[in-house]
C-alpha cells in the first residue's frame, strides 16, 4: 500500500511539473500580449538613455509589441533598479542594468538590487570611459589634473554620474592610487553630469565615448585619458591610465534583465529578440553615431560575468571603505 502511494505521489509530481513548463512554453508562446516596459535608472541625454531609445525604436520588428521607455532616475540608480525587481516577474516590466546600482551599489553600500534579485537576459555592451575637461581648461593634460589636486587638495571639483557609477567608483580608485583629494559632486546619471561640465560648474569628469566623443568633435570637450586597456580608436592620441602610470583599468556595461522569477521561457524569447536587435542596421547605425559598439552576451554568459563582478566588488569594498 505504502509503495502504491509512493508511486502516485511521484507521478502527481511528475504530473504537476509537465503541467508548469506547459503552461510556461505556451506563456512564452503568446508573450507579449501588451506592451513592455523599459526602466532606465538614470537620467535624460546619457549613455543609458540614448542607447535604450535605440534598441527600442525598432522592439516592435521583433517582438510584436512596443517597448515603452521610462526613466527613474535618483539614488545612482537604486530607485529605478529596485522598482523593477518588485515588478511582477511576467517579463512586462524589465531594466536597463548597469554595474552602478546593480553591482557596486548592492555589493559595497548593502543598498539598491543585484544579481540574486534579477534573471540575466543579456548584456548588450562592455565600454570604458573617458577623463574629460572642457577645452578652455587650463588642464591640458591628465598630469595637470593631478599636479594641481595634489597641490590643492579638496579644490578640484569633479562630477560623477551617481555615487558608485561607473565614472565614480573608477575616480575612487584614482584617488587611492595617487593619493590626491578632490570634491566630489554626484548627478542622476551621465546627462546632467556632462550639462554640468560644459557649463563649467565641475572641471573634470569620467565620461563615457557614447555622450562624450560627439562633444569632443564638436571642440567642446577635450580627452586626457581612457580607463580602457588600450587606446580607444576614436581617439587614438589619447592615452591610457596605466600608460601614465595609473594602475586603474575601468569598464561600464549595459543590459538587459527581468525580475527574479520570470519564466524561463520568456527571458530566452527576449534573449533572442534583443539579439536581433543588437544585429538591426538601423541600432547599429545609432549606436555607431555614439560612438559606442555591441558586444552582445547571452543569458547565461551574462549571468555568470554579472555575478563575478558583483563578488569582485564585495572584496574591493572592503578595502576602499578603509
């Protein structure tokens, strides 16, 4: 009798579980029946913000229905990340994600959302940033810059894109590197932080190539270093930190994730829709206009680097809290 039971009992399982990824497949079938919504944590006229419209400009040619944009800037990015990891995980409600409020925010600070609070959908980009001044600054080099903090501390004033952002979190590690001291003036994201510096109320900036090489082909801004490995080829006389002797090598990265829970099923149809995005000539047009370029990961791929880089950041913090 008991052995009887032990059978039924495993096959209402073995039932109930064929029932679940059933209904899951033909969820992911029909998804989307309604527009979806785009959360970009930060604010207007950065790389986040022109970069998304980009990719969802031509959404509807691969899913049907229309990705609605939205900004939630505030927080470095926490309030626009934490709304979409309390969405309702049915893939209508997803985030532009990047390492700021996703990785560094979460894994040093204990604040906004991370990876054990979203499902990977793909990474769409890995880009380094730029040190930036305006062209009428008396700094000509990145040298100056540190001659002069070093010879004023706490006087230079520098603008970051949201506490622990990418063009934060790598000014910090400056910082500890050369030991200067400068102030520090946090905006809601890369938009306003480039208004700030081209209207001289900051004197130096780490911005990214998509927002920062159109002003700097207009005259308007100049280039001091790159945090990359390497040259950027947009701007091949410019020099890397570590050619100047910095030890700092920097990337930001956007992509794209859904609340934990949803179905898996529906993140592999958005994985393969965005993909087909990121190949669309009218994306990669726009996208080369910011100078910037796709490097498109997958959901398991960005999951696994996502994570890495989230544990990383929990060690680094323990020393550049001291």
């Amino acid at each position: 009798m008991r052995k009887q039971w032990k059978r039924r009992r495993w096959l209402y399982v073995f039932l109930s579980m064929l029932f679940v990824l059933g209904s899951q497949t033909v969820l992911a079938q029909e998804f989307p029946t309604k527009p979806i919504t785009l959360i970009v944590p930060y604010g207007p006229g950065g790389s986040f913000d022109l970069i998304g419209r980009a990719f969802t400009s031509v959404a509807v040619d691969y899913l049907k229905q229309p990705i609605i944009f939205q900004l939630k800037p505030g927080g470095g990015g926490a309030i626009g990340t934490e709304l979409v990891a309390k969405a309702a995980p049915d893939g209508y409600t997803l985030l532009l994600a990047g390492p700021g409020p996703t990785c560094t925010l979460p894994a040093i600070e204990g604040i906004s959302k991370g990876p054990n609070d979203f499902i990977a959908i793909c990474r769409i980009n890995k880009i380094a940033g730029l040190v930036m001044v305006r062209t009428d600054s008396p700094f000509k080099t990145f040298k100056g810059v540190l001659d002069y903090a070093k010879a004023n501390p706490g006087k230079l004033t520098y603008g970051n894109a949201g506490t622990w952002g990418p063009s934060d979190l790598p000014w910090r590690l400056v910082k500890m590197e050369t030991g200067i001291v400068t102030r520090d003036i946090p905006h809601d994201g890369g938009g306003p932080c480039l208004m700030a510096l081209l209207g001289g109320h900051i004197q130096v900036s780490i911005l990214l190539p998509t927002q920062s090489l159109p002003q700097i082909k207009a005259g308007k801004l100049r280039a001091l270093a790159t945090l990359d490995s390497k040259r950027d080829p947009e701007v091949p006389d410019v020099p890397t930190l570590l050619e100047l002797g910095v030890k700092v090598v920097s990337y930001s990265w956007k992509g794209f994730a859904a609340p934990k829970g949803t179905p898996r099923p529906i993140i592999e149809k958005l994985a393969m829709a965005f993909n087909k995005m990121s190949k669309d000539k009218s994306v990669l047009s726009m996208i080369k206009q910011l100078g910037d370029e796709l490097e498109y990961l997958g959901p398991e791929e960005f999951a696994k680097v996502w994570r890495e880089e989230y544990e990383a950041l929990k060690e680094l913090g323990k020393t550049i809290k001291k």
